[in-house]
C-alpha cells in the first residue's frame, strides 16, 4: 500500500501525535454532557438572514432539565480549562499550505471531479484525502490518479471506544492533516478561483478562520450560550454557516479545532442540536466551527456576501425544492467592504464567485443521473436553468465544464467508480445524457441563425411597393 495510513508529520519537535490524541479522546469521553432529558420540537420554522429585523427573536424550543443543563456546563467548562495541554495534538509541516477533504468508498469518483475542477483553476496546492478506514482504500484511485493530481488518501486513526462517522470525519481530518494552513474543502464544493492567495489575504492573516454563511439565520439555542456562560448574540451579526468549506489556521487555531473536535464527538443528540436545533437549517458539524471559535474568544471572520442558489429550469431560490446548488463569494473583497460598514449581510450583483458547492445535487458519476431524476423526472434538460445563466453568472459555461469532467472521469478513469458493477455503460449513459442536449443547443443556434438570415435575405429582396393611393394622397397634402 503505497497511500499513507495516519503518521506523525515531520517536525522539530517529535512528540507522538496518536499516544496524545488517545489521551485526548480518552478525557473527553470522561467529561460528556448529560443528554437524557434534551427534547426538541418537530416541524420548527426558520427564517432566511434577508428576513429578520431588530425584533426578530431568536428560535428557543429546545428544553433541557437544570440537571443536565448544570452537569453539561460544568463536563463543558472543565475541557475548556484542560484543551490547552493538549496543543500537541495539533501537529504540522511549519509554513505547508494544501486542501483537506473527506472521500472513501462511493464518494472517491466525487472527490476525484472536485480535484479537478481545483486544478482547472491552476491551484497547485497539495490535497490530503482523507478516508474512514482500510475498506475505503483503493490503490488505483489513491496511488495513481490522484498522485498525478498532487493529491494522496490518508486514512483515518482509529480508536478505542470512539466511533467517528459522518459529519465527525471532518474534525477529525483536520485534528491530523499535515498542513499548518488548510482549506477544507466537502467533497461536491468546486472551486471558481485559485484559493492559494487566500493564505496570505488581510482576512485570514487577522483571524485564521474565514467560514462562509448559509442562507438562514443563526440556529444556536440561547441554551448553548447560557451552557457557556456567554451572552447570546444578536441575530444581525452574521448568519448561520455553511461548512462545505473552511479555511483555518490549525496553528492559530489549534484551540479551537480541540474544542470543535468535543462538540462533533458529542454532536448526535447533544451538540448538533443545540447548535441546528433538529436541522432545521442543515444539520452536523455547520455551526461547531464558529460556536468552538467564539467560546475561546478566538477570532473568526464570517463573509457577510449571502450565498445565491443555483436552480432548476423556471425554478425559483425561494422555493427549497428548486434549489440543486449554493454559490459563495470573495472572502477577501468582503472583508474589504466590511471595514467601510457592518451589515448583516450584502447582496451584490458584482460579487465575485469563489465556490461551486453541488450540495443537494452532487456530481458523482457514478449516480448523478438517478439523483437528477428526482429533480427532473419527465425531462433531461441542464441542471442550472439555461446557458445563458450560467455564462452571466460564471463567465463562462460552467455547468459544461463541470460535466466534462465528470464525463472524463467515469469513461478514462472508469476504475475509479469501485462501486459501480457496469463501469462502461455508466460513461455511455453520461455522454448521451449531455451531449444530447450540447446537440439540440447547437440546432437550435443553427435555426435561429438560419431563421435571421432568412429574414434579412427577404428584407433584402422585398421588392419596394409604391405606397397605397391614400397614403400617396396624404403625402402629397402634406407638401
């Protein structure tokens, strides 16, 4: 196996990473919060961030008895106080910068066209991928189509007594990856520009966390903020926050990745539901990064441009059944804008699109034509509304470039999808599925131009009339 399980990083300071990790892990499993009496409301409302007002009030439906409230402040309180010894834990190649993102098993083709798409934007970062477990390792995708990528799988440690899964294996990643500066990037979100210059901006060298917002207002329970002993915040500060990529300093910030780590390890029916309450504006690890951040008094800038919806064709971005993917903005050209004045959020038709994130329709190959069935199911047609949407909001033709590589994937990298029993007929059933419809734009461009050309061949050629007789008549009263 020539892809990497977990190993130390080489550093001046050689400290076994996993021997104190286990020690972490082990204390926190000593200090969980008491969940038995958290109770959560079904079928609770939440509003968009353009929505709220000064009187909004904060949603509060989430009940927990003063036992466990007090019992989960104090197993809170106390891993605050212990994090600090535990810096070692986060361990780096000084100075390294590179891309972290979650794959493994089905996700690796994904994973696979989002690299790509990084690349077309001529980043030449290095890409840890990480993986669950050995099961989720394949050679061929690991140690050769991505090596040619500057990208290698990193499985996950694993320990005793601790099950990671889901929405955890990110903190997880970014307790271990060997970068001192990470952008974490979900495996369906598609750079639109290079991030490397991003290290070095005024808004990541301030703060070391720039995250990015979700369309909806902040889910945090004020019992969370009690739980820490903070004021709760005003719903005008920023929005929620949508995970699907974070840019951190884990020197900066190693802190608060230990604290992040706690909340997502306790995050099914704990920390997720303080934070989300029930999902109701996504659900997992979204708000543990800014939550972590803030109970460390840790600086942290959240871009305040709203994320924009791509939808379907007619669709609409008010209504959550036509939205297929979320679209984030220029953290750089926002922090400029914010030290001129403090808005909740900003709405620009200028902003600059930095991220593609393919959330609810995710460009997998090897499933990407089932899942558009759902939002298409009586016809085929472009997932993002019509071309020319697509040119005035990227530029250019970003759906066909995305599709391209998707395409490219599935029929020269066929091995890729270890999941998929007839490999072949999954690039037949793409390339049909696209260039059928490149093939009736392209007629329907040729009609179009045929039809213009036919009416300035006849505007040409229509034989000049004289005018009728009262016409004729009035022209010459007119003299």
């Amino acid at each position: 196996m020539l892809s990497e399980l977990w190993t130390i990083p080489k550093l001046e300071k050689v400290v076994d990473q996993k021997e104190v990790l286990q020690s972490f892990i082990a204390r926190l499993h000593q200090h969980p919060p008491a969940r038995d009496s958290l109770e959560i409301p079904e079928g609770l409302q939440i509003l968009r961030i353009e929505e709220i007002d000064e009187d909004t009030q904060r949603v509060d439906n989430l009940k927990l008895s003063d036992s466990d409230f007090n019992a989960s402040a104090i197993a809170h309180s106390t891993v605050v106080e212990f994090i600090p010894e535990y810096q070692d834990v986060i361990q780096y190649k000084k100075r390294s910068q590179g891309i972290v993102t979650v794959g493994g098993g089905a996700y690796q083709p994904a994973v696979l066209v989002s690299i790509r798409m990084l690349r077309k934007t001529n980043c030449t970062l290095p890409v840890e991928v990480f993986v669950p477990d050995e099961a989720d390792y394949d050679p061929y995708t690991c140690d050769v189509v991505f090596k040619e990528l500057n990208a290698k799988c990193v499985i996950l440690p694993q320990f005793e007594n601790t099950t990671i899964a889901r929405y955890q294996y990110k903190s997880m990643a970014l307790l271990v990856t060997s970068f001192e500066d990470t952008l974490f990037l979900d495996a369906d979100n598609f750079p639109i520009v290079d991030p490397a210059p991003w290290f070095t901006s005024e808004p990541y060298l301030a703060t070391g966390l720039i995250t990015w917002p979700d369309f909806w207002i902040s889910t945090a329970s004020p019992v969370y903020y009690r739980l820490i002993n903070q004021t709760t915040p005003s719903l005008l500060e920023h929005a929620s926050t949508e995970a699907g990529s974070i840019l951190i300093s884990r020197r900066k910030h190693a802190e608060s990745l230990l604290l992040a780590f706690y909340y997502n390890l306790n995050g099914p029916g704990f920390f997720y539901e303080l934070l989300s309450q029930n999902g109701i504006g996504g659900e997992g690890d979204k708000e543990t990064w800014v939550a972590a951040a803030r109970a460390l008094n840790k600086p942290y800038y959240q871009v305040r441009e709203r994320n924009h919806a791509m939808v379907l064709k007619d669709g609409h971005e008010s209504s959550l059944d036509d939205i297929i993917s979320m679209l984030q903005y220029d953290p750089v050209e926002d922090w400029r804008l914010q030290q001129q004045d403090q808005p909740t959020y900003r709405n620009r038709e200028n902003a600059t699109i930095v991220f593609l994130h393919c959330n609810r329709l995710k460009m997998n190959p090897a499933e990407v034509l089932d899942k558009l069935t759902f939002f298409q199911p009586e016809t085929r047609e472009r997932v993002w509304g019509d071309k020319q949407i697509t040119i005035d909001k990227f530029g250019f033709d970003m759906e066909a470039v995305i599709w391209a590589e998707v395409i490219d994937v599935a029929c020269r990298y066929g091995d890729v999808l270890t999941e998929v029993d007839d490999k072949e007929q999954v690039c037949l059933d793409l390339r049909r599925f696209w260039w059928r419809i490149l093939m009736n734009e392209e007629m329907e461009d040729k009609i179009r131009a045929a039809h213009e050309a036919d009416m300035a061949f006849i505007e040409k050629t229509r034989p000049k009339l004289p005018p009728p007789e009262e016409e004729r008549q009035a022209h010459e009263e007119g003299k």
